[in-house]
C-alpha cells in the first residue's frame, strides 16, 4: 500500500520555537509567534572593512576565503620593482609568511585554502612571462607544474586539485585555459578572443571569466574593455550575459552560480560592483575604496574579500569583505 508521505510529502512540523541549526529551506510552524517560518533567506549584500596589509601591494595574487586568503607577489613601494611578499589572512589580520621564491606580477591564482594555495605565472615587468606554479602548503614553498604557455595577466578560480586558468598575455593576449589537477596543468578549450585582466570565479568544471580587455592584436585589430561573462561546464566555454560595466583589473571571487565583481571600470576607479545569482548580474552594495589590481577570494558571493592593488595612482593595503546574511523569516502574503 502506497504511504501518504511518499505522495503528499512531509507534514510541516508544529514547533513552539525556531529550531536550532535548522537547513536551508527548512519551513516550519512557531506556535508561540503563530508564523510560518523558512530558513535559509538571503539578506542584502553589504561592503565591511577588514584587516590591512603589513605591506601595501599592487598586482599581487590571492587565494582562499574570506577568512582563510593568501596573498603574494605584486609590486609594491615598499620592495622596488616586483615582490616575492607574502600574507595570510584570519578574517580578523594580516601575518606576513615566508617570501614566495620567485618574484612575479600580474600571477594568477588557485586554491580555497591556506594550506593548499598556488600562484601560478606573471610577470617581471617588461622582462619574461612565467610558466611557474609556486605552491604553499601552510608552511612553506614548493614548485608545482609547469604552465603550456608562460605567460602574466591571467585569471584563475578553483581548488588546488581543481584550479583553471584563463587568458593572460605573453606578450599580446591569449585566449586559451589551462586546468589544474594539484600536479599538473593541461589544455582546456579557448575562448572566442583573446583576453586579459579580467576576473573568475568558479572551479575547472565550473567556472566563469568575466571582464577584462579582448586583445585583437594577434589578428590585426585593437584592444577594448569588455562587460563579457563566459561559462565554462569542464569542457567548452559559452558567452552568457554581460556585466552592467565594462572592468579591466577588477577583483571578482565566488562560483559559477554566485559571484561578486568589484572596482575600476570605465571610470578612473570606480567603488561600483555587481553580484551574479547564475544568470544574471545586478548592481550590488558600493565599496568604501574605489580600486583596481588589487586580490580577491572567496567560493560564493555570500563570503569574499578583497584587499590590496591602486586606488587612483596610490598603493592601498586596506581590505573589505562582501557578506550576504542569511537568516530565518516569516513565510506571509503579499
């Protein structure tokens, strides 16, 4: 005999207070306030200050979450030239780590932990591109696989064991990926042109690129500030919908379903940013600082930081950090 749960579903429990620990989409009865109760209902994003850099930096990588980044590299007042500076951060302050062995700009980044984070190619300015993985482990610095292509400017998102590269320039600009297996890198599909100085966010079988300069020198055209998104599924890359803005040297972290974008855009620094729900992006909370080059981490919009880079022509060491509050609410009508 068929079991009438099996067809109507469960009854919603009658609870005389909000349970604790209740999931994501969890409805209940509160006798005491007679409402309808849902948890998991996302609040307005908003813009908090964090902790500083030790040492003010630009074009540095950054890898982690909003409580647990990394950061290295760069260029920097304080370290003529380009950095091998390294940091971590508690959510709460900045501890300065072992110099990373090579110093680099413009690298890309993988990795959602301290422990397991990279910092792959970059720059040394004018001079040659790097085809190197520096991996931190916690403790301490050790080589990784070695990039197809050297080359600096590029974006990156993923675990270590689950890392992907987009774009860079070597010297002009590259449309090819690149995936991370924690050992080794490997060819992914390209995008329609090449590109560089954008954001990403997302893991190798899941991501997104968005922004950033298509560079149509290689077949004879110009550079130009693109709003573009495109979505990766592990094997093809497919242009989706288009920022509000137009951003070269953003800083963008989260998932292919929920990410955030912040900074310069068309204008000189810009403290606009805007949140992607999946589908679509939609403006989000200001930031206090206008600023570009700067790093960024996080797996969801809900919880990301970003610290560092340019505001206007000055280095900035300063932080903030995008949080979505999700919480209990009543279920009424409207």
């Amino acid at each position: 005999m068929t079991v009438y749960n099996t067809i109507r579903g469960l009854k919603v429990k009658y609870l005389s207070s909000d349970p604790a620990g209740a999931e994501d989409g969890q409805v209940w009865y509160n006798s005491t306030t007679s409402n309808l109760r849902v948890a998991g209902i996302q609040g307005t994003g908003t813009w908090a200050s964090g902790g500083a850099l030790n040492t003010v930096n630009s074009a540095l990588a950054g890898a982690g979450t909003q409580n647990d980044m990394l950061v290295a590299t760069g260029t920097s007042p304080a370290n003529p030239g380009i950095s091998t500076n390294a940091e971590v951060y508690n959510g709460s302050s900045w501890t300065a780590i072992t110099a990373a062995p090579t110093a680099t700009v413009q690298a890309a980044s993988t990795g959602t932990t301290t422990s397991a984070a990279n910092i792959v190619g970059g720059g040394s300015g004018a001079a040659p591109k790097f085809n190197i993985t520096q991996h931190w482990n916690g403790s301490g610095w050790s080589a990784g696989g070695t990039l197809a292509a050297a080359r600096a400017n590029m974006r990156g998102t993923g675990p270590d064991g689950a890392g992907i590269v987009l774009g860079g320039q070597a010297p002009t600009g590259s449309a090819a990926a690149e995936k991370y297996n924690g050992t080794s890198w490997s060819s992914a599909s390209t995008i329609a042109a090449a590109n560089f100085g954008g954001s990403m966010a997302g893991t190798s079988g899941a991501a997104i690129g968005f922004g950033g300069y298509y560079d149509l020198r290689p077949t004879g055209g110009s550079e130009s500030q693109v709003a573009l998104t495109f979505s990766y599924d592990g094997s093809s890359w497919t242009t989706v919908n288009s920022m509000a803005n137009v951003r070269l040297y953003g800083q963008g972290a989260g998932s292919q379903g929920s990410a955030i974008v912040g900074g310069k855009n068309s204008a000189p620094t810009s403290t606009l940013a805007e949140q992607w729900d999946g589908t679509s992006w939609t403006a989000a909370a200001v930031m206090a600082i206008g600023r570009w080059s700067g790093a960024s981490a996080g797996t969801s919009a809900a919880a990301a930081t970003v610290v560092g880079g340019l505001s206007g022509g000055s280095y900035i060491g300063t932080s903030e950090e995008y949080t979505i509050p999700v919480g209990t609410q009543s279920i009424t009508t409207s």
